[in-house]
C-alpha cells in the first residue's frame, strides 16, 4: 500500500482500508472521506479499531491494504490520551519541540497563552495538572499550525468539568486556525458536542455516520443535542439490530431549551 | 524566645552529640593511659600528624597522587563505559557486537586481576589507574544502556511525530531521558574507584594515601595509620557530595529534585 498524492484540495479519502495484528483483522474495508477543514468525531466501543484509523492518518503506522489518500506535504500533529510531555523540558520548551526559526519560542509563546498557560512557561511538567498538561500538548500541537490535527481520546483521563472546559477550548481553537480535525472518543456526548460529523466505526467498519447540523457552541441539554446522543449511542448499544430514525429538526420560533436552561 | 531558639538549633545539634562523646571519650582514654597508642592513638595526636605532614608537604603529594589515579581511571572507566553504553543501548548491531563479552567481563571482580596487572604493568601508575579505569567501566556501561534501552517508547514516537529525529532526538530526548540511569552508574563506579584505589595502593605503590598507611604501619606509626582512613573518608564524601550537586543540576526536573 502506498500513500498517494492527492490533488483536490485538502480532502483525505479512506478506501477499503485494512489492518491486521496477526490473525486479528481490526479494520476491514474501511470507507471513509473527510473535507478540508471538517471536524470529524470517530466513536465506537474500545477495540472497534478506531485507535489504529487515527496511528494510519498520522502516519505511525501502515495499512495492510486498501488506500489512503492525503494531501501531500501536509502537517500532521497528533495530540494523545497522555499528554507526553518530555517531563526534562520546562512547558515553554515542550511546547517548541520542533519548531525551527529564531521566532520559535516566540511563537511557542504565543501558543501557550492561547491555551492560558503563559503564567506556566518556564514550570516543569510534572508540576502541572493533567488538564493543564492537555492543555500544553495542545498548544504544542497547534503552534505547528497542522492541516490536520489529530485527537486521540485527549480528554479521556481528565475530570468532567475539565473535560468541558478542554471541550470549549478545543472547539475555540479550532474555529479560530481551521484544522481538519479528527477526534477519537468514546464518549458520545463529547463527539456530538465537537464535530461536524459523527463517525461509527465497528468491527473494523463505518457503521454510523451522522452530520451534527448544530449551531456552535452547543449545549449539552438542548432536545436536538440530546436527540444525537440518544441516536447515536443507541447504535453503538444495540448494534446492527437498531433501527431508530433521528427525528426531523422541530420547526421552532425560538429555542425552548435555551431559555429553560437560562432559567 | 530561649525555647523556640532551642528548637530551632536541636534538630541540628542532637546528631552530633554521639560523635562528639565518643571522640571525647576516645581522648580521656588515651590521655589517660586505658587506650594502648599501638592499638589507637588519641585525636590530638592525629591532629598533630595532620599538621606535621601538612607543613612538609607530604600529605598533598600524597593525595594529589591518589586523587589524579582515581580521577584518570575513572575518567577513561567512566568514558569507555558510557561510549560503549550508547553504542549497545543505539543500535541493535551494537548491543549484538558488545553487549555479552562486557556482561561476561563484568562478572570479574577488579581485585582479582590485581596479580596480573602488578605482572603486566608493575606497580607503577599504569597498573593503578588500569584497575581503576576496569572497576568503573561496567557499572557506567550497564546503567547507560538500561537508560537507554527503558526510554518511554510513547515519548519516542511522540518526539518522531513531531519532526524531532536524529541527533536532535539524541539530544532533546534520549540522552536526558537517559541520564537519570547514567548518574546512578556514576555514582555507583565513584564508589567502586576509591575501594578498588585503596587495596591497590596499599598492596603495591611508592605513592598517594594507600602507600601513606602501608609505610606507616610498617613503623607502628598508628597516628598516620588513622590519618590516612579519615582522608579517605573525606576524599569519598567530597566526590559523593560533588556527584550529588550534579544530580541536582542536570536533573532538576526529576520529581525527586524538585524544590517543594
């Protein structure tokens, strides 16, 4: 299998995918395209193969068959469940590992004051929170300014409100640089609340893929939130047996939700 | 006021009321005749001995001799051991190449080879900083490669991923990712120097702190016998408590060194 260049304008397309560790085949034919800029949620139970989709797009790993097409040239970064950080580098200096120029703690700066760590540059990690450390790997992830910015169940290992601060930190960060994005999760309410797309992969396969038509940012109690919620993981539950409908979007003068939720 | 002054200062005195009665108690005895001079001579008069050898000189010619053998044994010990540590904990050829002759030379205690250095080299400086050098080259080796070979492979990926390759990546992440397991067989292969420096300066030398205690004994003078164990005592603590700056230093990342 080789990588292939690809000429229309940043789209990556999966074909007939495939990965095998030994006689385990954990992606078999798997189809899938992202547009340039999207946002694309990948859930599904632990093992589904959702972690080895995510190893093939970032290149640390290589299919067995089937096509992988990106865009050439492309930045990658992938930012993973623990946080690796170099525990020998202060945060400021983790956050340019690999950053040329004479501009580049500058620039790596700059990214950590996005992510509201400024105070913390010259700390040493371990002195830090796992939020906070997150939040360093995703400074350290976005100040190399990737097309594609991969999410490994980043937030996996945090607490819940820290996870919805992450989850409103990323979605502000990623609207403001327009990474295509990739999150791999298994929590269901987290893709709904981030993605463009929601993408069911199981056994080894696309089983599910929903577009998420919400206005951002999104709230988590909303009926329509809660409708893809239910949707989906009602899927991922019953399996192929499922056969609920998401409901059509409710003709509304004005959000009930929201001003319940005000009140 | 008087109390708290007396808090304050006790947990740092308290220790050295043990040490003190007891050299207390060593001195009475000798002055007063219950200690034998041939089986332990009194403080003052090491103190006098200490003084004596310090005015003629003797004492830094002597300890200048033995800290230049320790310092160049190690120095090529310690070299040899952490270049071939890196070569065997880099590449797979390296490890193949040397990794079992050094894990069977190990196993040799450096004292047993003492009779053949004294054949090959005699009893001049040659033979000293040889066994040195033989003493501090596994420990160095061993803790260089397990430091290398138990790197968080996550943080290997992670620093690939992110463009860090080649000697950047030697450099960024496997050296310091290393070198707490470095500085362990550093520590480690300074103790086994001064050991290894001792039985061999006093077995055979014409020079440094061993052959300072070999002379003396043969003279029954007991004061300079004394003499010579404290210094060595001081030599091994000044290289430990230097060793230990070094830790502080280099690992100040550590969660171990870090300042609370």
């Amino acid at each position: 299998m080789k990588r292939e260049n690809f000429t229309l304008a940043g789209a990556i397309h999966l074909q007939g995918l495939q990965r095998r560790f030994g006689t385990r085949t954990v992606l078999d034919g798997l189809n899938l395209d992202i547009a340039q800029g999207e946002f694309v949620a990948i859930v599904g139970r632990s093992g589904c193969g959702k972690s080895t989709l995510l190893r093939l797009l970032a290149g640390l790993d290589a299919p067995d068959g089937g096509r992988l097409q990106q865009p050439a040239g492309q930045t990658v970064r992938v930012m993973f469940q623990d946080a690796r950080l170099l525990p020998w580098k202060t945060v400021l200096d983790n956050v340019a590992l690999g950053l040329a120029g004479a501009d580049a703690r500058q620039r790596a700066r700059d990214a950590l004051a996005e992510v509201g760590l400024a105070d913390r540059a010259g700390e040493w990690p371990v002195r830090l929170s796992g939020g906070q450390r997150q939040r360093v790997a995703l400074a350290r992830a976005l100040v190399h300014q990737p097309q594609l910015l991969l999410l490994d169940e980043p937030l996996g290992a945090l607490d819940a409100l820290t996870r919805l601060e992450m989850q409103a930190l990323i979605e502000r960060l990623w609207l403001a640089h327009a990474p295509t994005t990739v999150l791999v999760t298994h929590d269901v309410s987290e893709a709904v609340a981030l993605a463009d797309r929601v993408v069911l992969v199981e056994e080894g396969r696309v089983a599910l893929d929903v577009r998420i038509d919400l206005p951002r940012p999104r709230q988590h109690g909303d009926t329509r939130f809660v409708a893809f919620e239910q949707h989906i993981l009602q899927r991922v539950l019953q399996g192929p047996a499922y056969t609920g409908q998401l409901p059509a979007e409710p003709v509304q003068p004005y959000r009930f939700n929201q001003l319940n939720w005000a009140l | 006021m008087s109390q708290s002054f007396l808090q304050r200062h006790a947990a740092r005195v308290i220790p050295w009321l043990v040490p003190a009665a007891l050299l207390l108690a060593w001195q009475v005895a000798s002055s007063l005749g219950w200690l034998n001079h041939r089986v332990l001579p009194a403080p003052s008069e090491v103190l006098a001995a200490a003084w004596r050898l310090t005015v003629s000189g003797e004492l830094f010619t002597h300890l200048y001799s033995s800290f230049w053998r320790a310092a160049s044994g190690f120095a090529i010990g310690a070299g040899l051991g952490l270049l071939l540590g890196l070569i065997a904990g880099l590449s797979r050829l390296g490890e193949a190449v040397f990794d079992t002759t050094l894990q069977m030379l190990r196993n040799i205690p450096p004292l047993a080879i003492l009779p053949l250095v004294i054949l090959w080299f005699g009893i001049d400086e040659t033979a000293k900083v040889f066994l040195v050098a033989f003493g501090t080259l596994f420990p160095v080796y061993l803790n260089t490669y397990h430091g290398i070979r138990s790197l968080d492979p996550a943080l290997l990926e992670m620093a690939r991923s992110y463009g860090v390759t080649g000697q950047a990546l030697f450099r960024q992440v496997v050296l310091p990712g290393a070198l707490p397991s470095i500085l362990v067989g550093v520590r480690y292969a300074l103790g086994i120097a001064w050991i290894i420096l001792i039985v061999a300066e006093t077995l055979a030398a014409s020079s440094g702190i061993g052959y300072l205690a070999a002379n003396a004994r043969e003279f029954l003078q007991t004061e300079i016998v004394v003499l010579s164990i404290l210094l060595y005592a001081l030599l091994g603590k000044a290289v430990d408590v230097a060793a230990r700056l070094l830790e502080r230093r280099w690992l100040q990342w550590h969660p171990s060194y870090l300042k609370a």
